[in-house]
C-alpha cells in the first residue's frame, strides 16, 4: 500500500542522558493529512487528518526499587476519518490523552509477549490519568489503572463515561466497522451507569474491574479478556 503524509509543520525533539538513555521525545504537527494511494497514479484518498497533533513522553523516575517509568501524553484537536465519517461518525473529533507506564525503561528490541512478560514480572503498571475523547454528538472519558500477573491476564479498575455514544456505535455496527453485538452492549452500560460529567457533557458513568481477566461490571463479571501472554 502505498500513502501519503503531508503538513504543514512538523518539530521532534529528543533529550537523552550521558549514557544514552532516552529522556524525552516530543512530536508537534500542524495540519498533519494522512492519504492513501490506492495504485500508482491513481488519486488519493483521504484516511485521517487533523488541525494539530502533539505526542509527548519522558522517562519518570522511579522512587522504589522498580524500574523507571515513562509519563506519556497525547493530543488531537479537529480530527477527520474518512472512515468514521462514512459509519456516520462525524467529526472533528478532540483527544486529550495522559497517564503513565511504571517499570517501563527497557526499550531494548523484543516481541510483544515477552516485553508484557517482563513488565509484568517488574511490577508494571499501566496509569490512566485522563482520557477524554468528544465530537459534535459524542464523548468518551476514561481513568484508572491496569497491570498483568504471572498468567498475563489483567488486573485493575478503570471509570468510563460516555454521551451520546450509543447511535454511534449503531451506525459503527451498522457499516461492520464494530462487531454487530458491541452496540447493545454500550446500550445496556448507558441504562446500567449513573449520570455523571463526562468530558464536560452530561452522560452516564460506571466503574469496571478486572480480576485475573475477568471483567466486572459492579459485582457482576460480563466478560472475560484472554491472557495478553
């Protein structure tokens, strides 16, 4: 396949320390525009683009005897999908992502099963901080905290709240961009949450745990998430 990036700014940046461990990295884009080709020749079709786009991350320094960590940070302003915008999810679309990685400094290459292993057997954990997505009929928030024990399945409890997701997630299943049995399911959690401020909209919250894989909702599992490893 074959695509195209253009923009209008680009600026990355990295800082490392005197034996060349990464400290910090920053990415900052104005008016990114991802296209793709889909034959030599052919037009290009739009995929995603964005009116400015801001990646951040810097080494934390650990205050146990764990690893050091990583605090990350996203943000997106004026998002467009060609896909989305076909299922009917229209944008722009706004992100604001922050939270960090615990026992996370070994950047050495690896497969992915065998960095989880070794996060896992560091302590790691995966913090989310803030997670807020909105577009003009929809918002999504998200915080809480996640880590992987010996088996590989997850542990932790994160709080979600949305607004106005549920016709999305029709239209999203009604083009197959979602499985079709996703939709009633975020029907039955918007009937089953407690009303609440979700990123600045009124919608409905709730709290999920997860106990070696299982997923709860309350007291009650509704799922389970397989070993990542």
């Amino acid at each position: 396949r074959i695509y195209e990036a253009n923009w209008t700014l680009l600026q990355m940046s990295g800082i490392g320390d005197t034996s060349g461990r990464p400290q910090r990295f920053a990415l900052v884009v104005d008016q990114p525009d991802v296209k793709w080709v889909p034959t030599p020749g052919a037009d290009a079709l739009p995929v995603l683009s964005a009116k400015h786009l801001e990646l951040h991350a810097r080494r934390n320094p650990a205050t146990t005897a764990v690893p050091d960590g990583v605090d990350y940070a996203a943000t997106i302003e004026g998002g467009e999908s060609a896909m989305l915008a076909a299922a009917g999810a229209t944008g722009p679309l706004n992100l604001n992502l922050q939270g960090t990685v615990t026992a996370a400094e070994d950047f050495r290459p690896m497969a992915v099963t065998d960095r989880l292993r070794a996060w896992a057997a560091a302590g790691g954990i995966l913090k989310l901080d803030t997670l807020a997505i909105t577009t003009p009929k929809a918002a999504i928030s998200a915080s809480g905290a996640l880590a992987l024990d010996a088996a590989g399945r997850l542990n932790g409890a994160v709080n979600v709240g949305f607004a106005g997701i549920e016709e999305v997630a029709r239209n999203l299943s009604r083009t197959g961009v979602i499985p079709p049995e996703m939709a009633p399911i975020v029907g039955a959690l918007a009937l089953a949450g407690k009303p609440g401020d979700v990123a600045g909209r009124r919608g409905a919250t709730f709290s999920l745990l997860l106990k070696e894989g299982v997923l709860q909702l309350g007291k009650f599992p509704v799922g389970i998430i397989p070993p990542l490893y």
